[in-house]
DNA sequence: CTGTATCCACAACGATACTG
DNA sequence: CAGTATCGTTGTGGATACAG
C-alpha cells in the first residue's frame, strides 16, 4: 500500500505513546496542514506558487515546514530544471493518506469559523 | 445549534484568513487533541481522572491546555463540591463538535503509525 | 525562481517541588 | 484532590535582507 522505505516506528519514540498525540506531533503545527491541503488540491507546485496558494506564510516558515514534511516522508521534492532552477513539490502516498484529516479540518473551520473580512 | 454567547469571530483576527490555518491554531498542538478526545470518550472528568487518561502529560501543561481550551469555548470547567475539591471538566457543544477531526486523527494514527512496544 | 541567513519574540513543553 | 510556582529547554513563527 505504500511506497516509502522508511518505517514508521521511527516516529514513535517516546514512552507515552498514543495515536493522537503522535499523530499531533506530526501535522499539528500552524502551517503543517493548509500546505498538505494545497498539495492536495492543487497537485505538484514550485516554491512560490505554493507560497501564493498557502498565502500568509513566509519563505522561511515555508520551508521549515516543507523540510519537516520530507523528513518524516509525507512531501517529495523534485528538481525539475537546472538552467532556469525548478523545483516541484508533491506529496507522497503517506502524504496523500491525511486528506480526511485535512479535510475534516478544513470543513470544521468552515462550519464554525467565520472570516474577519466578512463582518 | 451553539450554545456559547462569545462570537467565533473573534477567534479568526489576522490578514491571511483560512479555515484550516485557524483550526490548527486553535487545536494543533501536541495535547490539545487527545484531552478533547479523552473528554469525548469519558465524559466529564475530573484533573486527574483526565490526566491519567491522557497519560504522559504533566500537570503545568494540563492546566495551560485547559485553560485554553476553556478559553475558545472548548471546555466547561464546574466546581462540584467545595467540602472535598472536586472539579469537573467536559466538552461544551462546540468542543463536541470537534469530534470528527479528532477521530480523523486517530484512526489515521491508528492506520499508519506503530506502537513501539509492538516491536 | 528558489531559497538562505540572521535575529528575534514568544509559545509550547517538561521536570520538580510545593500548596490550599 | 486540584492545582501553582519555578525554571529551563526547545519549538514555532515572523521580518528583513541577501544569494545562487
């Protein structure tokens, strides 16, 4: 079912281990989710198209996250050009696999957020 | 449907709104989500029935979380006797209505992570 | 275009000890 | 039982400028 190598024991260290706090210490960052989620819908980017999708994050925090999220084998970077440096970013079946998450979080955010610019 | 007075917009202050972005301020950290999923699954509790249900959190962060989660309208903090303190904490309507998300998470923890005592 | 380099601020987490 | 009080460490995020 999956395509990584890396097994995912790894990410369990600790004594106290459970599900939801393992898995929160993976994605549950500020950022972590909407770039999955752009990922997601807007399938393989650049850097900056993928900064423009996020919106609000900065090149610094972006790439904190993106080199986060290939550590633990959920984004893949791939270097499509050299001569006009290109780069494109996807994710990886493991990556794909927390699209309920987002989405569950995403339509949680709709339901009962309500967006500042709407008042 | 809510039976909290406080607005959700003021949850969502800030330029770069997105459901998701907000979502995981609000519950993306490491214990946020395993106290509500604990609170969902055994009902109102008391600070140290909940903590030994979450398990591997220390008192100063369940208290920090708490207070979080009570601040955003998560949790219901009630004094139940005075006599012998007792305190019970449980999930008001709108932390309830986290629960598809946290079950998201579980079961994509449950799916795709490993114990390491299994090893 | 794709990032790095700094530097900073503050939030989150953790361990231990102690209190009403 | 239900926390507080410290203190320290690490993580996370953010702004700005600069570089290959």
């Amino acid at each position: 079912m999956s395509t990584d190598s890396e097994p995912l024991e790894v990410w369990c260290a600790g004594s106290d281990w459970c599900p939801i706090t393992t898995t929160a210490t993976l994605i549950g960052k500020k950022w972590h989710p909407v770039v999955i989620h752009r990922l997601l819908e807007n399938g393989p980017l650049g850097f900056n198209a993928l900064k423009e999708e996020v919106d609000g994050i900065s090149a610094k925090v972006q790439t904190d996250v993106l080199e986060d999220l290939e550590e633990h084998g959920f984004v893949d970077r791939t270097v499509v050009s050299e001569k006009p440096f290109r780069v494109e970013y996807s994710l990886t079946d493991r990556g794909q696999s927390l699209e309920p998450v987002i989405i569950a979080m995403r339509d949680w955010g709709r339901e009962h957020l309500t967006a500042p610019a709407d008042q």
